[in-house]
C-alpha cells in the first residue's frame, strides 16, 4: 500500500466554497485535488493500492481509498466536488470515526497529528521536502507514507513532530517541484524498483 499525506492549512473545513474559484476562495484546494489526481491516475486506469489523506485546516481529514473509489475523474473541479461533499457529512463524523460521503471517499474528524498517528504504524514514514536528502539514496519501501505540504511550508509543531517520527527527510531531485508532481516523481522512484532498461 502506498500511502500520501497531505497537509492543506489553508483548506476549508466547511462546504460552503465555489467550486469556481479553488484557487482563491477555496484556500488553494486546487493545490490538493491535483495532488489526489497525482497519486491515483494511470493513463487508462487508477492506482487501486494508494490511499490518500488530506488534512484541511487541522480539522478534518479527507481519506480516499484507490480500492473503492469512484467517480474520480483527472480534473480538479470534479476531485474539489468529492472534497465538498466529504464535508458535507463532517457532522456524521463522531470522535474519529469516519463518514462515508462517496464510495472510496470519508472525512474523519481528525487533524494533521492524529491522522499521522493513525495511519503511520507498519508504514515507513517519508517527509517529502526540498531540504531532505536524495531520494534515490533510500531503498524503496513496501509500505511508505509521504508527507508533503500544500504551497505553504510545514508549520513548527508539524515539523517537530516529523522530525520525531519520520524514517527519513527526502527530496526527489535537484529542483523544487510542486506536490502534484512530487507524489509523480514518487511514484516513478516507487514503479522503477530494479528495472534497468526500458
């Protein structure tokens, strides 16, 4: 299982946003519907073996299950219409236990430290950053967690707590990419495991 997660601080916690304006009203939930696209999109198909938790404002916790997903579809404005109607059952979400808005898609009432607490036993936990070492360095994990960050950095206390818990800090080239095409690059790292020809 290949798990991300992303942390969204600006990210509403209401479903009460345009789905006209994710960039800007919307707190840059454009930012995430294009890191769910990223993590679950083949050319013909979806990554069924990929989960991914998006944490909006420290609130609540988005989770999206490759297995039983649908009505996915590669644009941002129909992944922002899932997102919306997650948070439109946020009150049928008691404690931490989750409410199912669409198949493959539920929102817990969790933010970003208990998400990790929740999901990141049996995983191998990588800090995806632009200050982490090489990401080619590190055997690919079975079962990895990465966490990445919207366009904003991680906070202190979300840094502290990485820093504790994280098995390793990795960036995935020389260059700063956006976190769409971090979890790509990824995947990519993920996909070519021992293969020497193409």
């Amino acid at each position: 299982m290949r798990q991300f997660l992303i942390v969204g601080h600006d990210a509403p916690t209401t479903p009460d946003f345009s789905l006209d304006d994710l960039a800007g009203a919307a707190g840059r939930l454009d930012v995430l519907c294009r890191c769910v696209n990223s993590a679950f999109f083949l050319s013909h198909s979806i990554r069924e073996d990929v989960r991914v938790h998006l944490v909006l404002g420290d609130e609540f916790t988005v989770r999206f299950e490759g297995s039983e997903l649908r009505r996915l579809n590669p644009d941002e404005r129909s992944t922002a219409a899932l997102v919306r109607q997650a948070l439109e059952h946020r009150e049928d979400a008691i404690g931490h236990m989750p409410a199912e808005s669409t198949p493959g898609v539920s929102i817990r009432r969790m933010g970003f430290e208990e998400t990790l607490d929740a999901v990141a036993d049996g995983t191998t936990l990588l800090t995806l950053h632009e200050d982490g070492d090489p990401i080619v360095d590190v055997e690919p994990p079975a079962d990895p967690l990465f966490v990445l960050s919207d366009h904003h950095d991680f906070s202190a206390a979300e840094r502290s707590l990485l820093d504790a818990r994280a098995d390793e800090r990795v960036r995935v080239g020389p260059e700063v990419l956006h976190a769409d095409h971090t979890i790509t690059v990824a995947h990519n790292f993920l996909d070519t495991e021992g293969f020497t020809a193409y």
